[in-house]
C-alpha cells in the first residue's frame, strides 16, 4: 500500500493544491492512497474557517491537525512553529507516508518540513525557486527546498535556481503554477453574480489583498493608512479587499482594515472569498491591487492590470500587465490612473502568463505517481553542483597527462578538497 499526504494550512494554498488533489485522486486504489492534513488557519474562526470551503468543493478531509496560529510577536511565530513541529512529527511518525507534499513558504509549513525530514518521510515540494525578497518567505522556501527530494516549479527560472541551490536536475521539474489551472477551470461565475455572493450591486471594482512585508521593520500603520487613503480619494470604484493572512503583522492589518470599513464607503473587507468566486470576480475587475503573488501569477492570465505596491513580491516574474509602485498615497494613486487607462488596457490584451499552460496539475500528478511506483526512496542526495563538474571536465582535458594520476581522476575525489586542489592546478 502505497500513501501519499497533502498538507494545507491556509486559503491560498489550498486554492493551489486543490487541482492536484483531484488529479491524484482520480489515481486511488486500494493500493494507492492520497491523505489530505488539513491544519492552520483553515481552523480559525479569526481567519475565516476555510475548512468549510474545502467542505463545500467536497474534498474529502482525512485529518485536522490543530495549531496556534498567534502572529503579533516574533515569540508568537516560534511558539506556532515548535508546537506544529511536535505535532507532525507525532503525526508522521504514526503514519508513516511513503511521502508528502506541501506548497510554498510559510513558517508553520517550515516546521511540517522538519517534522518530515526527522521521521524520514520524503517531501515533494511545489514552487521552490522562486524569490520575494520583502519576506521571510525568502529563506524559508529556500530552506524547504533542501529538505525536499522532488521539486515542482513554476517557471524555468526558478527551476534553474532549485538546481542552483545544488538539486539534481533529474529531480526538478517546471510543469507550471496550478493556479493558472485554477484560472481556466474555477473562475466559472458571472460578473454581477458573483457580486451579488457579497452583497454588492453591479459595479466597477478591484480586487484587493494586503500582506506585512515581514523582512521590514515598523511603519505598518503608515502604510495601511495610504492604502486605505488611495481607496478613499478613488470614489468611482468599490475595493473588495480580503484579509491578510497570519504572518507577523497581519493581525494588525486586520484590524486596521476593520475600522476603516466603518469611515469609508467603497472598501468592502472579507476574511476569505474562495477560490472559485476570487477568481471570478478577478476576471472582471478593474485592476488588482496590494502585495500578493496572485496579482503576478493570476491576473496576468486573465490579461487585467496588477498594482503591485511595495517589496513583498521583489524578484519575483514579472509580466507587463504588472505595475509596480511604492507604499504612499502618492504613488499608488498614480498606479490607479495608470491601471485605468486605455493605453495601458489595450497593453493587458497582449500579455501572457508567464507561469504555465494550465496542465500543470496533470502533469505533477503523473510524475509524482511514476516516482511512487518506483518503490523506497533514497534520502541520501547527493549536492548537484554544475560549476564544479563542468571545471572538473575541462581541468582534466587541459593537463592531460601533465598532473600526477590524482588529479586526472578530480571526479572520483572528495569534493570537500576541490577548491584546494583547484589552486594548485591553477598554479
């Protein structure tokens, strides 16, 4: 018997995984199981209960792992991630997974890692690769990468930096992003009808999500404040905002968002929209605007304008629908007019998603399946470094005969030694 587990601990990575849940499922047997671990803030009435949309899309829910999902202090953020890691390390240890995989870069998905890595359960990892240098997310998705024995990305250029980070490129696969699945196959409601699901009338809208930039020190207040004064001052459309998620601030921004809907009539707040009605009111807004990876990778897709403020997605692709400004009121004003112009719109028309062609969940499936079918896996990995095995080749060509038998055999070496080695024939 062969089981697989899927961790999800939040809505927008449910929203990615949901495809490939139903794609592996369709694979079940009795001698092939998919588990799903549903955990973190999917079970937080604060942040919306979305269990209750994995409820509705009727995926079945195998185990709820619960967890403190406190995020106003660093010391907050550790606790979560120490009792998370004794937690599935418990879990896996009982369960014993021939493998698990989990999405992405939070700090509570970390810690499931670890639990992984210490129970000796083989990670299949979506979306390492890529880089946003105004979060911790950073390092953590780059410390998973690591920890992982097979790798999804979703563009060659972060699947060329998984291999740089010294992953075998055999292991390393760029088949897309799922939520470009998501965008053809989910974003299935009319515009006024989707509307209408929140309580809104026929209108011109945006679409919104604001998350801390959790590598920036302070200044939040400020910067929520010329959010929120960049909707005021843009009467001609409503805003529909969804909350942020919990990282370290983001209760703040919450509640900063909370009182505001009190003063200002076109800012609509929701702690959650689901994937499927997100995605239709995406399809028919205006603009998206705020600080999170959908405005890069969804709404390109649907050839609509991103305003990308701040540094949160820095490095991440980009497509020419995206229009990246700062934080102040300013700025984001100027973005808005921007994003509102013809010239700009007709610009949308000709972009294209630089993240995939809507295969992508098929595709990770079936490779995902091929590696089961294979049997144990081997946990020892061997680092993959390009450069030294491309100087090792032609270091050999040119002495030729000329070094002693040592080095004309650098590949059988301890590559600990190299660069040593590498001054002497240098000399």
């Amino acid at each position: 018997m062969t089981n697989l587990a899927i961790v999800t601990a939040t809505r927008a990575e449910y929203g990615l995984l949901e495809p490939l849940i139903k794609e592996l499922r369709k694979n079940e047997s009795d001698t092939f199981k998919v588990e799903l671990i549903v955990t973190g803030t999917h079970l937080s009435d604060k942040f919306g209960h979305t269990i209750d949309e994995i409820i509705l899309d009727r995926i079945r829910i195998d185990y709820k792992i619960d967890i403190p999902v406190d995020s106003e202090t660093p010391h907050d953020i550790s606790n979560d991630q120490a009792v998370t890691l004794v937690k599935f390390t418990d879990f896996f240890s009982e369960h014993k997974y021939d493998a698990v995989v989990i999405l992405g870069d939070r700090y509570e998905m970390l810690a499931v890692a670890i639990a992984a890595g210490n129970t000796h359960t083989p990670i299949f990892h979506l979306y390492g690769g890529d880089t946003t240098e105004g979060a911790v997310d950073e390092w953590i998705r780059h410390s998973i990468t690591k920890m992982a024995y097979l790798h999804f990305t979703s563009n060659e250029v972060s699947r060329q930096r998984v291999i740089q980070l010294g992953e075998n490129p055999a292991r390393v696969f760029n088949y897309g992003s799922t939520g470009i699945d998501n965008c053809l196959h989910r974003a299935t409601m009319k515009k006024i009808e989707a509307l209408k699901s929140i309580g809104l009338p026929d209108c011109r809208y945006a679409l919104c999500t604001y998350h801390p930039v959790t590598l920036e020190g302070g200044g939040i207040v400020q910067v929520i404040k010329d959010f929120i004064e960049s909707i005021k001052e843009s009467p001609e459309l409503q805003f529909i905002v969804t909350k942020s998620n919990s990282d370290l601030g983001g209760e703040k921004i919450n509640g900063l968002l909370d009182e505001a809907k009190k003063k200002v009539s076109n800012l609509q707040i929701y702690s959650s929209l689901g994937v499927e009605r997100y995605l239709s009111l995406m399809k028919s807004a205006e603009f998206v605007m705020g600080n999170s990876s959908s405005g890069l990778y969804e709404a390109p897709a649907f050839r609509i304008p991103t305003i990308n403020i701040g540094d949160r997605q820095k490095g991440r692709l980009r497509s020419e629908s995206v229009i990246d400004c700062a934080t102040d009121k300013e700025s984001i004003l100027r973005a808005i007019n921007l994003a509102q112009t013809d010239e700009f719109k007709r610009k949308c028309e000709n972009t294209r998603s630089l993240y995939g062609d809507g295969h992508a969940a098929e595709k990770i499936a079936g490779k995902i399946i091929e590696v089961l079918k294979r049997g144990k896996i081997d946990l020892k990995k061997k680092f993959y470094d390009k450069f030294l095995d491309e100087f090792t080749q032609d270091r050999v060509q040119q002495v030729n005969g000329n070094m002693p038998e040592l080095f004309k055999t650098i590949d059988n070496m301890d590559k600990s030694h190299f660069y040593k080695r590498k001054v002497e024939i240098d000399k």
